[in-house]
C-alpha cells in the first residue's frame, strides 16, 4: 500500500472551516466581501468555512485578511477575538456540539434567561454605546448580535446540553440594584422598569432552581468570582474551553477586551478544578432558589 494511502491528517478541517467563518463574523465581513478581496467566488468561501481548504497559500491569505495568525486558523495555539460577535459565533459552533456545558455568565447564563431578557438587551446595548467618540454601535450591529444570541438560545432549547452554571451573588445584587441599563443617567421612571426587568430575570432562575430541569443546575456562589466570564465546553473525548471579558448584564461591554477560545489541557484542568471548588459550597436546587427570594426580599 502506497504511503499516499495510508496517510491521515492531523488537522480538523471542520474545525478550521468553524474558525474561519467566527473570524469573519467577528470582522464584520459578509462572504461576498471575502471573495471580493480573495478574488474568489461567494461559494468558495462557503466551501472554505466548511472545511474545504485546497491550499495553504489561500489559509496564509485568509489569516492576514482576518488579521490573525494561520496557527490560530489551524487550532494549534490559543483562538483571539476582539469583538463579542466573533466570539458568540465560535461558541454557538462549540454550543451546538456539546453534551455539557460549565458556565460562569452576569447574572446567568444567556442560554438561561427569559424570552423577555434580548428585548431589553437591545436597548441596553444602544444606551451602553458612547455617542462623541465615533464608536456607536449601528442598530443593524446590535440587531445581528441578538439575533445570533437568540439561535444560540433556541438550539440549547432544541439539543438540552446539560448545563451547569455557576451565579455569583454579589454580581446578583448589583444586577438588581442597577436593573436592566446601559447606563446610569436614565430616568427615574425607565430606572425603575429597568430595576422591575431585573427582577423578573432573578424570579425566573428561582423558578428553574425550583423545578430543577434534568438539562439544567445552577449554582449560586457567596464568593468572589473571576472577573472574566467563562464557558467549559465537553464535547465527546475533546474540551474547549472560552474566556471572554464581554458583558451582557447591566452596562454590557461587547466592544473592548480580548476573548480566548482554547483546547490546552493545562487551561482546561486549572478552570475545572476552580468550577470544582465553587461548585462545591455553592447554594443549589430548591435551597437555593430559597436563597434568591430571601434575595429578592431584600430590594
């Protein structure tokens, strides 16, 4: 048997076809507008996000195009993303493939909240955007990142990945306090449907701590938490693992930090084994749906 028919390549073609379309989501970039500056048709490109890569030259060409590096294009370093879109994109992929999921999101999980919770998100990300330095967010932007927000929802919905999600408590205190906002300047009247808003998002997770669904835990916890965000995705016998500075609580920031997706075995057994510890003391099921109402209570 010839060498040519024996060999096997390492490198995961759908994974890298995955990358690619999250790096083009995250620069803001239609199909078209790659082939445009590849000098390729529209469904090169589309053949090239599913995996379909014929030439090394072209990945070289597609990675400065992007502005990131081939190595991180071909999965064999840590995955950067500097926008929240190119991010939600990459973990809607990961989301889709998952059979559990960790998470650690202000206040909770957006895979958890009501169907109420894009409707506000809208407004807050239009307040949350300066008006004088050139940087607003375009409703078109802010319309396209609820809409992949609200795919993600509906397929975790769909597929029921077990989800476990760590909350921290003082992050719930100041959700409640501030409410649903962009900023703090609003009127006293929209402040308080805001606060009202923020309420309902809490009573809701009291009401799926309560009824503890088998696809869902949650876990609230009397502690600091990271000041990053993060997600543990388990999917068969390979694990990712996404950190992200984005927001999209109260004030949600989906314009500036730097997101990382990545598969080191080292970063996946430090962070378990912290989801371990705070899983550990943390208030759950019925007991802690207790804890949010006594929260409640108190604003």
């Amino acid at each position: 048997m010839s060498a040519t028919r024996t060999f096997k390549s390492t490198i995961d073609y759908a994974a890298l076809g995955n990358r690619l379309r999250a790096y083009r989501v995250g620069a803001g970039l239609q199909a078209e507008d790659v082939a445009e500056r590849l000098g390729v048709s529209r469904a090169v490109v589309y053949r090239m996000e599913k995996g379909e890569i014929v030439k090394i030259e072209m990945l070289e060409r597609l990675a400065h195009l992007l502005d990131t590096s081939l190595a991180s294009l071909l999965g064999v370093e840590v995955e950067y993303y500097s926008n929240a879109m190119g991010l939600f994109e990459r973990m809607r992929q990961l989301e889709q493939k998952s059979e559990r999921i960790f998470a650690h999101f202000e206040p909770v999980s957006l895979l958890l909240t009501s169907d109420h919770y894009l409707e506000h998100m809208r407004s807050m990300l239009l307040e949350a955007t300066p008006r004088e330095t050139g940087g607003v967010l375009k409703q078109k932007e802010v319309d396209e990142l609820i809409r992949l927000i609200a795919e993600r929802k509906e397929a975790f919905e769909q597929r029921k990945p077990h989800l476990i999600s760590l909350v921290g408590l003082r992050e719930l205190e100041r959700f409640l306090y501030n409410g649903l906002v962009g900023r703090m300047d609003l009127p006293a009247r929209t402040r308080k449907a805001r606060q009202a808003a923020a309420r309902a998002e809490v009573e809701h997770m009291a009401e799926l701590m309560e009824s503890e669904p088998l696809h869902v835990q949650i876990a609230l916890v009397d502690d600091t938490m990271p000041a990053s965000t993060f997600q543990v995705f388990t999917m068969g016998r390979r694990k990712a693992l996404a950190v992200s500075p984005f927001r999209l609580a109260e004030l949600p920031n989906v314009r500036n930090g730097i997101a990382t997706v990545t598969e080191s075995p080292q970063a996946l057994r430090l962070y378990e084994n912290m989801i371990s510890k705070l899983w550990r003391h943390a208030y759950k099921g019925k007991a802690g749906a207790r804890h949010l109402r006594q929260l409640l209570a108190g604003f």
